[in-house]
C-alpha cells in the first residue's frame, strides 16, 4: 500500500473540508435578467387598420412598382401591371360606396379617380403626348367607369362626389396625367392613413416650385411687387378654397415651407396672388 506524505495527507485534507463549506453554504440568489429597454412605439406601429385598407392594397403595389416621384412608367405598368390594375377595377366595380364611413368613401374615390385615369392613358399609350389628346367625349365627361352597377364619368367622380364632401385638400390627391398636377403617390389612399396622406400630398404640392407655390419679389412701376405664384387649380377651383372669409392665401399658408410661408406673412397685406402656365403633357417617365 502506497503511503502518503504528510504533504499529501494536508492538501486532501483541506479539499474535504472545502467540499464540506460549499455543500453547507447556501446557492447564491442571482438577479433576474433586467428587462430589454423597448423604444416607444411610433405612431405607426399604434396605427389602426382600418377594414377599408385591404380593398386597395392591389393599387398599392401597382403603385409601388410603377410610380416613383411622380413620374409613371405607363410602358411598364402597360407591360406587366396591366391586368393587376383591371383586376382592381373590377374589385371598384363591386364595391358599393354607400356603405363605407367617410375616410374610406374619400380613399375609395380617390383611388378611383386615379385608377381609371391610369387605365384610360393606358388605352391610348404611345399615342398621345397629353390626355387632353384624347377626344372630350372618351375623356372626362365618358361615363364609362363602373362602381357598384353604375357608371361614373372622371368629372363626375371630382365635381359631384369629392367636392362635395367640402375637403379642399382632395385637389392635391387628383392626379389627371399631366405634368401641373400633384404628383401621383407611389401609394394607394387609405382609410387609416388618409388625413396624414392628404397633408402631406398638400405640403408636397406646394413645395414644388414650379408647379405648386413660389414667392417672388419684382421690381414694379411704384416698388417692389411681392408675389405669390400658385398652380392655377387653386384659380380653376377657387369656390373650394375661398369659402367664407378665408382667402386661398390663408388656405395654403399653413402648407407652404418655412421661408416661403414666412415671407408671405411678412407682405401678408401687399402680396399679390399669379399663377403658373399649366403643363398638360403626360406625366411619363
């Protein structure tokens, strides 16, 4: 039998003893994992669907795909959105308007609008330079475009049903093909999202300047002229922003940039109101 050395016996010895502490010592408490830090959700994470959405999710993605800064692929959307796109409207055609709250009826006829207008270019693709191109009688006044078993012309659809509704912004969600219109969203018009989406199609159209809004500062016979320029939809519908006592420079200040809005109310009461030429060419990439 091997013998241990004294050395040996101590170390075994203070092993055994040790064990003997660990076991007796009670399991040290360890503190739960501290909770992640979450980051506030946004407003569109809070966002509330609303049931008209699904409707226009197909336009959406058309949308998507063949608009970008308003500018429309009509050869590509002609190519490869084109049966996307009458699928959407016959999925109008069925819809009955009469049943939707009022920012699903807004949505609806705005989508609307500009779903036919991109179909009727599409008809007439390659062939004209200007919806205006198109004879009157197969352009805003046809009432050819279905939605719930009756037929609607363009002008009907804006003048009998959107104006009416007494939001003035609609103007900037119309998109008739032409280059002086409001650009035509890369989205499709929702029920949720529709207040957000008209604001900001506001604010984008008046940003432009060259079409939407511009502050310029001649020199005329008796001083300095201190002008506003506008799109003339702003002349052509003026009945819409012009109601009661609100001049359409009061409609479209709370719209315009910082500095062009700043100089508005800084000549507030010598600011003259022009208006831009109207480019009627199509909107097309």
């Amino acid at each position: 039998m091997t013998r241990l050395t004294p050395l040996a016996c101590s170390l075994i010895f203070a092993a055994a003893c040790g064990a003997l502490f660990l076991a007796a010592k009670p399991a040290q408490q360890v503190s739960p994992a501290q909770p992640t830090q979450q980051t506030p959700p946004t407003q569109d994470d809070t966002a509330t669907v609303h049931p008209g959405d699904a409707l226009h999710a197909p336009f959406d993605t058309l949308l998507s795909n063949f608009v970008k800064d308003g500018w429309v692929d009509y050869a590509g959307l002609k190519e490869e959105g084109r049966d996307e796109l009458r699928v959407y409207l016959g999925q109008l055609g069925q819809t009955d308007p009469a049943s939707l709250d009022r920012p699903a009826t807004l949505a609806f006829w705005l989508n609307a609008y500009n779903a036919f207008t991109l179909q009727l270019i599409l008809e007439h693709h390659g062939k004209i330079e200007s919806i205006k191109d198109i004879s009157s009688s197969k352009r805003w006044d046809a009432e050819r475009w279905t939605v719930h078993g009756e037929n609607y012309s363009l002008d009907q659809i804006e003048h009998e049903i959107l104006r009416p509704m007494g939001d003035a912004r609609v103007h900037f969600g119309l998109v008739c093909a032409s280059k002086s219109c409001p650009d035509l969203l890369s989205e499709a018009f929702l029920p949720s999202t529709l207040e957000a989406q008209l604001d900001a199609a506001a604010r984008g159209f008046l940003a432009d300047t060259f079409k939407g809004a511009n502050v310029v500062t001649e020199d005329g016979w008796f001083g300095k002229d201190y002008n506003l320029y506008l799109s003339k939809i702003f002349s052509w519908f003026d009945d819409d922003f012009e109601r009661g006592d609100t001049h359409v420079v009061d409609f479209v200040l709370p719209y315009l940039p910082d500095a062009a809005a700043k100089y508005v109310r800084e000549h507030r009461d010598d600011i003259d109101v022009e208006y831009f030429d109207y480019d009627w060419s199509l909107n097309g990439v």
